[in-house]
C-alpha cells in the first residue's frame, strides 16, 4: 500500500508510504499499482522509500481510540454557557443528533 501526492507546482508525483490522515488530493494505491504507476509526459516520480514493516500500534493508540469512542458516545450537557435550542447568541434555534439548525443571519 501507498500514498500517491502531486505537486502541480513541481510537475512531480510523490509515492510514499500509506497516509495515516486523509488529505484532499491523496489517493491510497494498492501495491500492485503503486508498482506499476507511471507519470504524464514531463513529470517526475519520486518513490518514498516504505517502512521496513509493518505499523505496530502501541496500547496508547488503543487507550486513544476508546477514549475518543467514549467521548462520542457520551450524551452531550448543555449548559447556559454554550447555550442550547432557541439560544440567542449561538443562533441554534433546534438540533438532531449531530446537526444544528441556526437562526438566518437576516432575521
């Protein structure tokens, strides 16, 4: 697995290791076409060099995910601070779920 990147700029692909985070104009290449890639007329690719193995995860990457699950998954408080539905000030006038909906800048 890799990561493809171009630098528009450069005229140059860059193929890497596999990204841990998303970014626009990333695209994750299976091995088989990380191999085979080639480049427009013009352009240059530059190979990354991969790790020797495979990622390990430490238990702190493990105690990081839960902790964040755990934090989803908890119910949220309102509390007059950071306002709730019909909160003059945030402009929330409802909620479901996750969205919000906010009061019109014009009225």
């Amino acid at each position: 697995m890799a990561t493809l990147t171009y630098v528009y700029a450069d005229s140059t692909a860059v193929l890497g290791p596999l990204a841990t985070y998303a970014e626009p104009h990333c695209y994750d290449l299976c091995a088989e076409h990380a191999e085979r890639l080639t480049a427009p007329r013009g352009w240059e690719v530059v190979r990354l060099a991969a790790d020797a193995g495979p990622v390990r995860r430490s238990s702190d990457d493990l105690e990081a995910l839960a902790n964040a699950v755990r934090e989803a998954a908890r119910p949220q408080e309102r509390t007059s601070r950071q306002g709730g539905p019909g909160d003059v000030e945030s402009g929330e006038i409802g909620r479901r779920g996750h969205l919000r909906v906010l009061r019109s800048p014009d009225s």
